[in-house]
C-alpha cells in the first residue's frame, strides 16, 4: 500500500492521478481536510488529521501494511517564513513522526525537498550547480528540508533502528501546474502569471523582472518523482538529486505570455523578504547525476512548455 501525507496540494493531488493509473496500487490520502473532489475516488482509503498527531500517524500505520510512503505534507516557503515555530514543528516534527511510525522493513520513503536548500550571493547566480554546492540554506523551509534530507540518509543507513527505509528525495524547483495554484510558496509568482494572464487578468509580481530561478511543469515533476521511485536502489549514487525544465526570468515569462494575450499586464511590487529569497537561490541546476542515475530527461522546455501544456491545459480548465 502507498501513503501519501498532503493529498490535496498541489504535488499530492498529481501524483494521486497518476500512481492510480498502476491499478495494482492501493493509495491511502492523508491531509488536514477531507480529500478533494476531483481524487477522492482513486484513494482505497483516507485519513484526516494534522501530521504532527503522532497517535493518529501511527494509527495510520498499524491498520494498513505500508510499504510505500510520499511525505508531501509541509507548509510552504512564504508561509514558513511569516510563522517559523509552526513550520519547524510540521515540516520537522511530522517527518519524525512518519518515520517512527514505520512498522515494516525496507519502506520505500520518497521526500521532496526544495531549492530553497541553497544559499548563492548574487556572484554566483548563474553557475550550474551541484547537489553538494552552497547548502546554507537562509530560510526556514530550506532548513527544515535540508534537515530531513540529512535525517531521511541517517535513518536508511543506521543500524540501530529495527525498520530501515528506503529514503529517496528530488529537491524541485518551483513547480508550475495547469490544474492548480500553489499556496505560500516563493516560486508562486510564475504560475500566478500564467493563470492570470489565461484568465484575461492584470497581475502584479512580488519579485523584480530580472529575477530567474529553475521552474519545472507538474507533468515533469511527477514523472521524474516515479521514475526516481521505481529505479533500481543500486543504480543510486545519492540519496537527493536535484532537476528542472527551464530558467526563465520574470521578464521572459512576460514576453512569452503577451505572444499569446497581448493585452496583459504585468505591473510590480516587490516584497522584499520574498525577493530575497529568489535571489539567494539558483538559476541553473547541474542535473548530471539525475541523468547518469536514473536517466532524468524533462519532456517539456520552455517553448513547448506554453505551446503543449500551459496555455491548452489552463484555458480548458477554466472554460470547464
């Protein structure tokens, strides 16, 4: 059986349509709300809760033989940084209580992690980094992420636990969808962009247009999350990778936005504990490991990205 902790985000809500598509796969959603409409029907069974209830956790786990856990439940980075103690005690405290719930061996443990690990000044902005490059992060969601990241390897390879997981992790770039929009993250203001400009709405930015960080669309962020899960263990040659589609900055998204509503808007007031956050982070990831480990190849680019997916799928989302 698969868990998923954090069923209607973003992430939680994709990777449920897809892992059912695997008719074989019995998902468990878990979330502080019951499941949305649009995935209720593909959960074999559904908990609601707060993931820091460590006796519901472990309810969770004692009546269904897991042996696959995707840990998306955490509050985002803007969120994160307004109320730093409830942050730690989700993001941390319920990744503890995950892992002390686990009652089998060998739990395959998929973690998504964050660029928000990273830490660059603005020198350093357009190097290709790796994964082992500039982990300082100067926010409490790259904290918090770099610290499970760090727990998830201890955890799989201690010998004093009597369950070891099999801990796998992509830290994403931000993630642009066509069904949704994301709440309280730093990377929001690309798919807040295109939503709006679809919508036939002005939009203001809360970052400079010159601003560039890695993006990657939902359909490649969930293919890459499976791909990573159904690799052989052995081919690994580290527990946390990192990947995207495209680096475009604000201004280029703009330009390639109006290609198709020349009327749009774009205006600016930046917020500057948000801006940054956008500047301490990278424009261009090193993906060399993701590609020689498990064969990492993003289907869509920047061009095609708006052209196949972006524009068709939003606009038939909101003509439903």
């Amino acid at each position: 059986m698969i868990l998923i902790t954090g069923i209607n985000g973003e992430l939680g809500s994709a990777l449920t349509k897809k892992l059912s598509q695997f008719k074989s796969e019995k998902i468990i959603g878990f979330d502080l709300s019951k499941p949305n409409e649009n995935i209720k029907d593909l959960l074999y069974k559904t908990y609601k809760g707060d993931i820091r209830d460590s006796e519901l956790i472990k309810k969770i786990f004692a009546e269904n033989k897991i042996d696959t856990i995707y840990h998306l439940a955490a509050i985002l980075s803007t969120e994160a940084e307004k109320k730093p103690y409830l942050a730690h005690s989700v993001n941390v405290d319920g990744f503890f209580n995950i892992i002390n719930s686990i009652n089998v061996k060998n739990v395959k443990f998929f973690f998504p992690s964050s660029i928000a690990v990273y830490h660059l000044n603005c020198n350093n902005k357009n190097i290709k980094i790796t994964e082992n490059d500039f982990c300082n992060p100067n926010n409490i969601y790259g904290c918090n992420k770099l610290y499970c990241e760090k727990l998830g390897s201890y955890f799989q390879n201690s010998h004093d636990t009597e369950f070891n997981i099999d801990f796998r992790s992509i830290r994403l770039s931000g993630i642009i969808s066509a069904h949704s929009l994301p709440q309280g993250g730093t990377s929001d203001y690309a798919p807040e962009m295109i939503h709006n400009a679809i919508q036939k709405k002005d939009y203001t930015c809360f970052v400079r247009k010159d601003s560039c960080i890695p993006f990657i669309v939902m359909p490649d962020a969930v293919n890459a999350v499976i791909k990573l899960m159904h690799t052989n263990k052995a081919n690994l040659t580290t527990d946390v990778y990192h990947i995207q589609s495209f680096s475009p900055t604000v201004d280029q998204i703009y330009e390639k936005l109006i290609l198709y509503f020349p009327k749009f808007k774009l205006n600016y007031k930046v917020d500057k504990n948000r801006q940054k956050m956008v500047d301490s982070w990278p424009s261009q990831l090193n993906q060399q490991k993701a590609i020689n480990d498990w064969d990492w190849k993003p289907e869509f680019n920047f061009d095609n990205a708006f052209e196949k997916y972006l524009i068709p799928k939003i606009s038939e989302y909101y003509n439903k």
